[in-house]
C-alpha cells in the first residue's frame, strides 16, 4: 500500500492541501477552526508526512497545531519545492498548484520530519529573532544619522534611545527565558565556554538550531548552511560553495568564527595556517565557522565544556 503523503500550500488566510497519491485537493481556513478541521480529517488517513513550505511565519501556527494532533509534519524550504517544480515542467503556478507540487516533492525527496520546538523554545526563538531586527533598525538609523540634517538628527536620535531601550528589555526577556530552563540555562554555558562564543550567539544557536548535539557533523553544517557544495563535470572542477540552511544560525556562527580566529588560539592556528596555504580570507573564515559548528556539536553531545585539547 503507497504512503500518503500531503502538501500544503500555506497563505495569509486560507490552506491549500493536496494527498497523494489519491489526488484529493481541498482548501479550509487559515484560522483555528480550519486547522482543527484539517487535522481531524487528516488523522484517519495516517499520512507518513504531511509538508508545507517555510512561508515567512504563517506555517508556524499551522505546523504546531497539527503537531500537536499527533501527525508528522515537516517544513520544507521554498527553494528546494520551487526548483523541483521548474524540474517537472510546472510553469503555471496557483495556490493549488503549489500544494500539489509540495506533496510531490514531500513524496520524492522523504525528508525527514523532526519533532517541533516546545512554546517555550518557539518563545525564545522569536525574542532571539526579534532582537536581530532591533538590532538591524539601530544600524540602519545610525548609517541615516551620518548624512542628515540637524532636525533630522534630533528625531533619530529619539528614535535610537526608543530602540536601545527596547533592546535592553529583549535581553532581559532572552535572559529570563534561558535562565528559567534548566536545560538551556546548561546549553548555554557549554556554548559560551568556547572562546569567541558570546552569550548573543549561544542563545541564538539555542533557540533557533535546538537539533545542535543531536545530529553527525555533517549533518548539522548542512542545516546550517555551512556545508560545502562541490561542483564537478568531467575533467572541469569548480569552486565548492555553501548555501541554503538557517541564516541567523550561520550569521551567528560567521561571527563568532571571526571573534574566534582572533582571540581562540585553536581556531585561530586554523584559521591561519588555511590563509598560510593560499586559501582566501572569506574561505579560511567559512572554514573556520564550521568547524567551531563541528566543535560546538561535540559539546552539546558530550555534555563537557570546552578543553582545547578536544578541537
């Protein structure tokens, strides 16, 4: 008997569903009725995997509540189901139609679906998220302060205070959140042993890469986006490349491998000696942000803080 599988198309106020292989399309609310609705009739037919696309957080409510009614749900990237979708010759595209190339994909590739964060790590993950746009306002109204005009100035400048104020009371939320659990109040402080690894980073790899410590090296820059792509054809060889993954995890981790290769005396002899052999700048940095990835995935799995003599 073929597994069933569904594809949901996520939008601001309705979801597109489509079961394979049976064909069924149908369409209910985006709200908590149509997702009650959608779980119950979904559960009877025990999918193997029901998928949506990664669509800037409208998938988030609907992922946890049918979760949380028990089916496996996967949230899949929205480049990955664009491509395949090109690679099946679909031109036209419509809400149904997305869903129905989900399923497909969801089908084809089997990706494999994880359990989803508990309210307490997707509240974390949010103020973690929100404070990095907080951040990104500061930066962008103090790149306007440079060139504006006097009155202007003065109507940033209370704006900046507004923000830095504002960011003050995210860290002590983000604060409150970590030390309030145990278990990411000891994720934390493994993280933050590591030289160049600050308190902004570990609570950002643990709200927003919570499968750090569980997975194979490999595995886990791939979810990052860390991981090398080669690029081969015949006699002709290409540049590797990296690409897709989380972007806060990999921004915070290209950070803290810049801090590291300074001020962390391993990871600043690797860093050097990739540089020493002719490697460029940005390659030795990205080298050096996968393997402090590989690093921190060894302590969270083992439990033990950083020992240089580990690396």
């Amino acid at each position: 008997m073929d597994t069933i599988v569904v594809g949901i198309d996520v939008s601001k106020d309705r979801l597109d569903v489509h079961i394979r292989p049976g064909g069924d399309a149908f369409a209910v609310p985006r709200d908590g009725e149509g997702i009650a609705a959608l779980a119950a009739r979904l559960a009877p037919l025990r999918p193997g995997l029901v998928g949506l696309e990664a669509t800037g957080g409208f998938e988030t409510v609907v992922a946890a509540g049918l979760a949380s009614a028990g089916l496996p749900v996967v949230v899949v990237n929205p480049a990955q189901v664009r491509a395949f979708g090109r690679a099946l010759g679909r031109r036209a595209k419509t809400d149904p139609i997305d869903a129905a190339v989900i399923a497909h994909f969801i089908e084809a590739t089997g990706p494999v679906a994880r359990p989803l964060p508990s309210e307490e790590a997707q509240l974390l993950a949010d103020l973690v998220a929100r404070r990095r746009q907080i951040v990104a306002m500061i930066s962008a109204e103090r790149q306007r302060e440079k060139r504006a005009p006097a009155r202007v100035r003065k109507s940033i400048a209370r704006l900046l205070k507004a923000l830095e104020r504002e960011l003050a009371s995210l860290d002590g939320d983000i604060d409150t959140a970590v030390r309030g659990s145990p278990a990411w109040r000891e994720a934390e402080d493994l993280l933050a042993s590591v030289p160049g690894v600050g308190k902004v980073v570990a609570r950002t790899l643990v709200a927003e890469l919570p499968e750090l410590g569980t997975l194979d090296r490999r595995q886990i820059a791939a979810l990052a986006g860390l991981a090398p792509f080669t690029r081969q054809s015949g006699q002709w060889r290409g540049k590797s490349f990296i690409g897709g993954g989380r972007a806060a995890p990999r921004a915070a981790l290209y950070i803290a491998a810049m801090v590291a290769a300074r001020f962390n005396p391993t990871l600043k002899q690797f860093r050097d000696r990739l540089v020493q052999a002719g490697k460029p700048k940005i390659v030795a940095i990205v080298a050096t942000a996968r393997k402090l990835l590989t690093i921190l995935n060894a302590i969270l799995r083992d439990k033990t803080p950083w020992n240089p003599q580990n690396a």
